[in-house]
C-alpha cells in the first residue's frame, strides 16, 4: 500500500527498551506491517540509557510537576523543530519514547495492556507530553481514558496478526493434540493437565520454569503441529492484573493463522468483531470429556476453523489496523 494521500509525515521509533522479552515478536510484527506500506519513515530508538536517563528527569512516580524544569530547558535549546512520531509500546513502557516525545510535533502511541492499574501513568504521559493519538488493543480501556482524560483522543484498535508469517500442517500430521501457550487458566489447566497425560493425549503447557518454544521459529512451528490451542481472556487469567477489562489477544488470532480450533472464552468484543463466536466455549464440569470427544471428532470443526483462518486473513490482519490508524491520523475519520 502507498503512502495515503494527505498522511502527515511521521517517523516510527522501533526497537526495544531494554531487555528483550516475549513481547518484543508481537510489536516487531505490527511494526513491520506498518514498515511494508512506506507510509511512515523507520527510525530507530536511542540508546537505551539515554532514553532511559531522559524518561527518569520526568520522574513519572513523583507528583513534583518542577520535575519537568529540566525536559523544558532541552526541548528549547536543542529540540525546536516540529516532528511528528508515531510508537508502540507493551504497555506503558515509555522510555522507548525519549528523546523525541521531547519535540514539539503531533505524537501517537499504539499501547497494548493498557490495563486500568496503569490509568494514572498513561493519562499523565498523555497530558504532560501532550500526546495527540492513543491507541489502544482494550474498547474498554479506550472508553474509560477517554472519560478519564476528558477528550475524545484515545481510540480502540484490536489487536491484529500477520497471518503470511504463520503456517498449518494437515490435520493427520499434527502431533500436538492441546496446546496452552503464555499465560494459563490454572483454574482450567489444573482440571485437565494430568487427566490428558492418563489419556495419553498430548497436551503441551508453558510453565514458570521451562519455555515451550525457544524462539519465534519453533513457536510458529510449533503452533503448525497443534489441532486445539486454549485461549482465555486475561481478565480470567490475571483478574488482578486486568480487572474488568476483557479484550482479545493476538494469542487468538495466532492460533487461527495457524488453522487450530480454539478452546476457551472468546471476550465480548472479539465475538463482536467476528460477527460470532469464532471460540469453542470451555465445559468447565467436563473439560476432559469435551477435549476428548473434539479430537474423536475433529473433523466437525474443519468449517469453523475454515471460517476463522479466512476471516483473520480477510480483517484482523495487522494492515488492516494500520489501515485504520492511518485514517485517523491523515484526518480522514474520527471513527
């Protein structure tokens, strides 16, 4: 895709903040779909210690607004040319912003996990740094920012995938039979992990001291050999973490670029989204004897599956939000 006509000129910061996590793939994807359509100019991030050294004269734990002097000082006398930036970030990870939210210029930010304990940090990153775009994965969270905030400057983009970058093997040839990748429902897991291994029904799970896959390559690879992945919301996985905001996760739309048929919950947006439950609900009293009787019938699900890996291609692929975005910020929509 060109550039849109009237798209203002933005730079995209990439690259991580620090140490390399988990996240880093999801927001190195995205990046890329937006990289592909030459629509912005690619820069890097700083040094990690000078942008971390910048984001701590901001002092975001104090309530000490003279903090700022010194930020202040900088952007007059070396930071006076209007830039416009455009950033995503796995939650409020700011740092990644310094030096360049420091110019004068329009900014926006993709956010995923915007979760409600990190309100107060995002509005006041949103509000010091005069931040002009939010976007955020969460509809919820971008309704409750926005009433927060007091402005209509916090939009919701679900979260997205690039389904070229994952493959599918035959039916026939997928050894794992239930696969629960990242976090896990214990509630769920704990009902279940020994009684498939009694089965002899191969189920792979991370755990807090083992990684199932190594890299992003086995993981793909991994998801390829698996017929059921399990998925449920964070707001049941980490309540204290997400409390009431259930939203989708690119884990849903990984497994269906890789043609599994999901298990679990599908959060209310998703199910809106899709224009249906694209989820096989979890039995939580029979959660063995469900699994079992879906692998005994596993081809009942080729239609949905079917359905889902065409619906991802078609309008949950990372494009597809960039596209949106880009509309917003060329002026086009206020969706």
């Amino acid at each position: 895709m060109s550039q849109l006509t009237n798209m203002p000129d933005f730079l995209m910061i990439t690259g991580n903040e620090g140490e390399e996590r988990p996240s880093e793939t999801v927001i190195r994807e995205f990046e890329k779909a937006i990289a592909d359509t030459n629509s912005v100019r690619v820069i890097n991030a700083d040094a990690y210690f000078v942008s971390r050294f910048l984001f701590r004269l901001w002092k975001p734990e104090s309530d000490f607004r003279l903090s700022r002097l010194p930020l202040k000082i900088l952007n007059q006398l070396v930071y006076r040319n209007p830039k416009n930036y455009f950033v995503v970030l796995m939650g409020p990870r700011f740092p990644k912003c310094f030096p360049y939210f420091l110019r004068n210029g329009r900014k926006a930010v993709f956010l995923f996990d915007a979760w409600p304990s990190y309100y107060p940090y995002i509005t006041r990153f949103i509000n010091d740094f005069k931040v002009d775009y939010v976007f955020v994965s969460s509809e919820q969270s971008a309704w409750n920012l926005n009433r927060i905030i007091g402005k209509k400057n916090v939009y919701w983009i679900p979260e997205g995938v690039n389904p070229g970058d994952y493959q599918f093997l035959p039916v026939e040839n997928r050894d794992i039979d239930v696969l629960s990748f990242g976090r896990k429902y214990e509630d769920f897991h704990n009902k279940i992990a020994e009684p498939l291994m009694q089965e002899k029904i191969n189920y792979l799970y991370s755990s807090a001291n083992e990684k199932i896959f190594n890299n992003t390559e086995s993981f793909i690879e991994g998801l390829s050999r698996t017929k059921i992945s399990i998925c449920f919301p964070t707001s049941l996985t980490h309540p204290q973490r997400a409390g009431n905001i259930e939203t989708m996760t690119n884990r849903y739309l990984q497994s269906m670029a890789s043609k599994c048929l999901v298990l679990g919950k599908a959060p209310d947006e998703m199910i809106r989204l899709f224009g249906y439950n694209p989820v096989v609900d979890a039995d939580f009293n029979h959660p063995v004897q469900q699994i079992k009787d879906i692998l005994d019938n596993f081809g009942q699900y080729t239609e949905l599956i079917e359905k889902n890996y065409r619906n991802v291609v078609m309008n949950h692929a990372w494009i597809n939000r960039w596209e949106k975005i880009s509309e917003i910020l060329s002026g086009k929509t206020n969706l």
